[in-house]
C-alpha cells in the first residue's frame, strides 16, 4: 500500500494542475446536477417488514389521510372565556374554510366534527390531513396553514400550529459551523505555525466536502436521502477531511524541515501517513457501510452517505495534497530556527524545553498501573448512567420551547392529555365483509380495545375505500415516546389472536407513534451485535497492522469504555437533564433511538484513526530499538502534538452543529463531540501509552504461526525503503 500511495504522490505532485483541475471539474459538474435535478429530501421513518410498516402501506392506498402527513391548529381562547363561545366559533370555522382551500391538504376536521374540545372547552384542535408523506407536504402548503391560524388571531383566539409536518429541518449551515471552521483553522495555524500551511490544510478538506455533499444531494431524485443523512455526512465530511489532510502535511513539514526535497517528501508522506489515512478512513466506511446491513431505509441512507463522505475525504487526502503541495513547493518549508523546524530535526530548541508529546507521555507512564486505574476508574463512573438508557425518535415534544409545534404539542398534552400527541391507528380487516358488516366488525375489535390498560379513549371506526377494512384510533394515557405506549403496542398485538377468534377480524397497529417505535425496537434488539462485529473487525484489523495481541485488546477496551463513558454522558444531559438549560437541551426524555449505532459506527472509525497515528510511531521505535518503554515516548513525541490538534478541530467541527433547534443533530452532535474529546485524550493518548508501558515487550508479542498468515499492509512504510531508489528515476516536475 505504501509503495502504490508513494507512486500516486509523485504523479499528483508531477500533474498537480491536472488533478486539481479533475476535481473543480466534478464539483462543478456536481453542483450542476442539483440545481437543475433537485429532488427533495425525505425524512421518513420505516422499518420494511414489521406489522406496522405493512399496515400503513395498506393504509396509504385505502385511506391515503389516515397515513400521510397531518397538522394541528391549536386554538386558545382568553383566559374566562370559551372556545365555544359565537365569536371564537365562528373564528374557528373561518379557519377551517381557509384550511381547506391550502395546497395539498385531503381533508381537515372541525373540532365540532371530531369532538376535539377540552373538557373545560377552553381549547380546540383542527385537524388537518394530507394524502402524502412529510417529504411531499410542500413549504407553501404549512405556511398557508400557519397564515390560516394566525387569523384566527385577530378575533382574540391564541393559537399554534403543530403536527408531524414539522419534521427534521434538514442541512443547517450556519454561524455556528463557521465558527468551528475558523476555530479549525486557528488551530492549524497554532500547529504548523504558519498561515500558508493552515490554508493548504484547509482548502482540500474544503473542496472535499463539498465535493461529497453535491455528490449526495445529486442522488436525492433517484434516492430515498434524509436531511438528517446530509447533516451527518457533512459534519462527517468535515471533521475527517481536515484531521486527513493535518495528518499527512505534518509529515510533509517534518521531511521538509531535515532536508528532503519538496517532491520526493510530498511522495513518502502520502506513502507513510497516507496509508494511514486510508487505514483509518477504510474502518470509519466500513463501520457506517454496516449500518445497512440493520434494514432500516433511512439508516442505510444516513450510514452509506456518511460512508461516502469520508471516502471522498480519503480522496482528498491522498490526491488533492499531494497537487496542492507541488503548488506551494519548498514555500511549506519551517523557517529555520523555528519551533517547527526545531521539532521537526526532534531536538528540544534553543529553550531546551522538551516537545509536548514527551513530557506527556512521560508523566503518563511514570505510574502507568495508577493510570490505567485512574483513567478506567472515570471512564466506567461516566458510563454509568448507560445502563438506563431509553431509546425513541424524537417528536414535537423535543423541539424548541419557543416553536410553533412545541407550544401546540405542550398545550394538547396539558387539555387533552399525553397520548393525544401519539394517537395509535388499528387496522381492522375481515373477509368477504361488506361496508356495513365490516363496521360491525370495527365497533366489536373498538369494545375490545377499551379494555386494555393505558387505553384513556378509543374512536369510533372509521371506514376506507375498502369494504374488508375499517380503522380505529386508539388514545393512550400516555406519551408517544413513554415505555407505557410501547408496552400498549405490544398488548393490543398479544391480543390480536384473542380478537380475531371473537370478532372475525385481523388487526394491526400503526401510524406514526407505532411505526416510530417498531423503529426503535429493531435499533435496540440490532446494537449489541453490531457492537460485537465492530470490535471483532477492531481486533483483527489492528492485529494485521500491527503484528499484535495486546494492542488490538487495549483498543477494543479503550473503543468501549469511549462509547460507554459518551452514551452515559448523553444520558445525564438529554435522558436525566442533567445541565439541560444550561446546554440549552430543550427537553429531557429518551435519547434518539439510532444514535448509540451512529455513535459506535463513527467512534470506532475515529479510534482507529488516533491508534494508528500514536501507535504506528511507537512500533516503529520499537523496530529500530528493541526498547519497549523507550519506544513509547519516542513514538509519541511528535504524534501527540498532531494527534491533539486533530482532536480538537474534530470536536470543534462537531461541537458547532450542538447550538442547532434539530432534536435529531443536537444529541448526535453531542455524542460525537464528547465521544472524539474522550477517545483522543483519556484513552489513546493516556491509556494508551500506561497500558504498553505496562506489557513493556509483552505489547509487540505475536505467535509466529500467525504472523505468517496474516498479510502485511505495511501503514508504517518500511517498504518505501527499497522502492525509493526506483521512484528517484521519474522526471522532475516542470515549475
């Protein structure tokens, strides 16, 4: 791999105009594609297979309003008054006509219709219905809602408009990320100590992301993409981007700094961090490729277009360096006498003051049996509070206090109660049933349902454009997202066979809120095998690079502890509440059901990218020495310091998506915030060096017989030795 990625070096370096020109080709070309081939997003949630998904795809063709998209208009009457009341009455009908003149709109429900009054008839909800999913509900079509509610307004009527219209918002790019890309950029300029060198790190990160994200928004005509999907491969895209173009033109510097000439440094750079860049950047695709393989539509999405983000990324690393570098030449160069350059030669500098990653590493391994102690012992504490984790996708009830869904949703929880927010659709089929038999049928399975637990009231059935089926609404006493709600679900299925053998029919439970939890239910039931397959390819990767058996255990227990220590944290601040006003966390209560997944997939990618970097420097000290707790602080001397600054703009990229009103990026932006901060620092770059300081020889031991079958991938470069006389013969570059 060294070899192959030394050769694509000096040919991006030699064609540096060509290859820069391919890829503002292609993004151009990308960006072409979206503006005259936009498709929309798509932010639905589905399981295929599951009793519920099947149910509503009957339901979207029998009775298309009962499974699209619908909105509530929440009406308020002044305080001593009565919704009622002539004037206020009158003003709600005056909605519901506008109501329905609203684009795309099927059918909407007056509360007098539907009996949606408070019991102390001071508030009223319109239903409004749509024959189509959240992702065809056009913009214009809420905003005439909105405008409809607002009049109403005038005639004294508090209102508020909510319903699963309001979705995910979708890619967010604002102050905040620009932030964290200016934080990014001060930080490289800290690291290399130079402005032109930041830049360059920073330019193909930037077209590499860009370049990734057109790609995805590209294929939305043809495929089913989540906005949510766009948002994580773009903080994805972002994050790894920088931290892969850091990682090889920090040993571009180093090399230039002791001498080597700009050419054949741009080469071995991407020959010896390139294969680790894409080492590191093969496991982060292969872990979100795996998210697939779970069987949920939108995860797939989400996992191979974050997949696909982080492989352009790699891209950029190893192609658009490299040219980028041929541009700027001997410029990249550490002036002499500065600490670059001092630490560049590995001497202390005219201070005497030893580098960073020595005195670190040092003070790390001068206890290491306390340390590891010390650091397990914090880590298992933080993850604690993991063992009460709960799993839902979120709804209104997660979206700012001040948006128009959550003051319509907390204002239907307090006059109607939780489960009005989580209505649960049963679906009551019969054979060779007339229209009037079937809703006999439907009155008897609705008797049924009344008697279960949790169930505060059951609606009348309401017939579709089948004969065989009628529907009935089922109103829990608890939330959508309340493990009450779940366990009705669950009851009412036990049931079915009870049901079926009394009344004739077969039922199914639907809409959103079961659809919602089917969702959940697969992610939990599918988390600890992918655990284990994401720890299973940790150790047999790491074992292969690095001829290992203690190191791939350590980074396997180290990955856990990571994962658990983040997913406890989470858990405190979006579950417990845990400084939720302070962190601006709008609402406690369960965390998003598909983040632990994306967390490990993620996580595990970005371990593995720290462990290559720190380790890789160590074995290869120990290579040259055969001194086990030498080698450790050798290996990290200049590692550390690259290492650290990586940590830092990935935290800071994920960190500036935290501030966005999404209940979907917040706590994943979060997670991986904190869970990079934790990997990076506690466990690789403290853990790490304890623990090996501790097996001492014992860290490099790997049996013979299987050091023979496993092949070699030589990250390290010790191939580049004997390939480098015959890469010396290729022409040099015309300036």
């Amino acid at each position: 791999m060294a070899v192959l990625l030394h050769r694509l070096g000096h040919r991006a370096y030699r064609h540096r105009k060509l290859v820069l020109g391919i890829w503002l080709f292609v993004l151009a070309a990308l960006i072409t594609c979206v503006s005259v081939f936009s498709g929309k997003l798509d932010d639905r949630f589905s399981v295929p297979g599951t009793e519920s998904q099947r149910a509503l795809d009957s339901l979207s063709k029998t009775l298309p309003e009962a499974s699209g998209a619908n909105a509530q208009i929440v009406f308020t009457a002044p305080k001593g008054h009565h919704v009622t009341e002539a004037p206020y009455a009158a003003a709600i009908s005056r909605t519901v006509t506008a109501a329905e003149k609203a684009p795309q709109v099927g059918e909407v429900v007056d509360p007098r219709v539907s009996g949606a009054v408070s019991a102390d008839r001071t508030t009223a909800i319109v239903q409004v219905q749509y024959p189509v999913q959240n992702a065809q509900v056009r913009t214009s079509s809420v905003d005439a809602i909105e405008n409809a509610a607002k009049a109403a307004e005038q005639d004294g009527l508090k209102t508020s408009v909510g319903g699963s219209v309001y979705s995910s918002k979708g890619v967010h790019v604002g102050p905040s990320e620009i932030i964290g890309v200016a934080v990014a950029l001060l930080v490289l300029v800290v690291t290399f100590g130079s402005l032109l060198a930041a830049g360059m790190a920073l330019l193909p990160a930037l077209i590499g992301v860009a370049v990734g994200l057109a790609g995805l928004l590209a294929l939305a005509p043809a495929v089913s993409i989540s906005s949510t999907a766009v948002t994580l491969a773009l903080m994805l895209g972002l994050a790894v981007g920088i931290d892969y173009v850091l990682f090889i033109l920090s040993r571009h510097r180093q090399q230039l700094a002791r001498g080597t000439d700009p050419k054949e440094s741009t080469a071995l750079a991407t020959g010896t961090a390139g294969s680790a860049v894409v080492f590191a950047g093969t496991t982060v695709i292969i872990a979100l490729a795996a998210l697939s393989v779970i069987g949920i539509p939108f995860l797939t999405t989400m996992g191979l277009g974050a997949a696909g983000a982080v492989l352009i990324a790699v891209l950029a690393a190893i192609t658009l360096v490299p040219a980028i570098a041929g541009f700027a030449g001997s410029r990249l160069t550490p002036k002499p006498g500065s600490r670059a350059a001092q630490r560049a030669a590995d001497t202390e500098g005219s201070t005497g003051r030893t580098p960073m990653g020595t005195r670190w590493t040092k003070w790390v391994i001068a206890k290491p049996l306390l340390t590891v102690l010390a650091v397990a012992g914090i880590l298992v504490t933080l993850a604690l509070p993991a063992t009460d984790l709960r799993l839902a996708l979120p709804d209104n009830g997660s979206a700012p206090r001040s948006s128009t869904e959550r003051k319509a949703y907390d204002t239907i929880s307090d006059k109607f109660g939780d489960g009005f927010n989580g209505p649960l659709l049963v679906l009551a089929k019969t054979k060779n049933a007339t229209a009037a038999a079937s809703s006999q049928v439907g009155a008897r399975v609705a008797q049924k349902l009344r008697t279960l637990k949790n169930v505060k009231a059951v609606l009348p059935p309401q017939p579709t454009s089948d004969p065989a089926q009628s529907v009935i609404t089922v109103l829990p006493t608890s939330g959508p997202d309340s493990v009450r709600t779940g366990q009705l679900v669950r009851d009412i299925r036990e049931t079915g066979a009870d049901i079926r053998e009394t009344t004739g029919a077969a039922v199914a439970v639907t809409g959103t809120t079961a659809v919602n939890i089917d969702v959940s239910n697969r992610l939990s039931d599918s988390l600890l095998p992918f655990v284990a397959i994401v720890v299973g390819l940790s150790l047999i990767l790491l074992m292969i690079v690095f001829r290992s058996l203690v190191i791939p255990v350590k980074a396997a227990v180290g990955f856990l502890l990571s994962v658990g220590a983040s997913l406890g944290l989470v858990v405190a601040v979006f579950q417990w509440g845990w400084l939720a006003d302070a962190l601006g966390v709008p609402r406690s209560g369960p965390v998003v059901s598909f983040l632990p997944i994306i967390l490990i997939g993620v996580l595990f990618g970005l371990a593995m990218d720290y462990e290559v970097f720190l380790v890789s420097g160590m074995r290869e000290e120990w290579a040259h020495t055969r001194r086990a707790r030498q080698s450790v602080v050798d290996g990290a001397r200049h590692s550390v310091r690259v290492v650290t600054a990586a940590a830092l703009i990935m935290f800071t990229v994920f960190a500036g998506f935290f501030p966005l009103d999404d209940s979907l990026i917040k706590p994943i932006a979060f997670a991986l915030a904190v869970g990079v901060a934790i990997d990076a620092f506690a466990v690789r770059m403290t853990l790490v060096p304890a623990v090996l300081a501790l097996a001492r020889r014992g860290a490099w031991w790997l049996p013979a017989w299987l050091d023979r079958i496993l092949p070699d991938l030589d990250v390290e470069g010790t191939s580049l030795r004997k390939a480098a006389p015959t890469d010396r013969k290729e022409p040099q570059p015309v300036s």
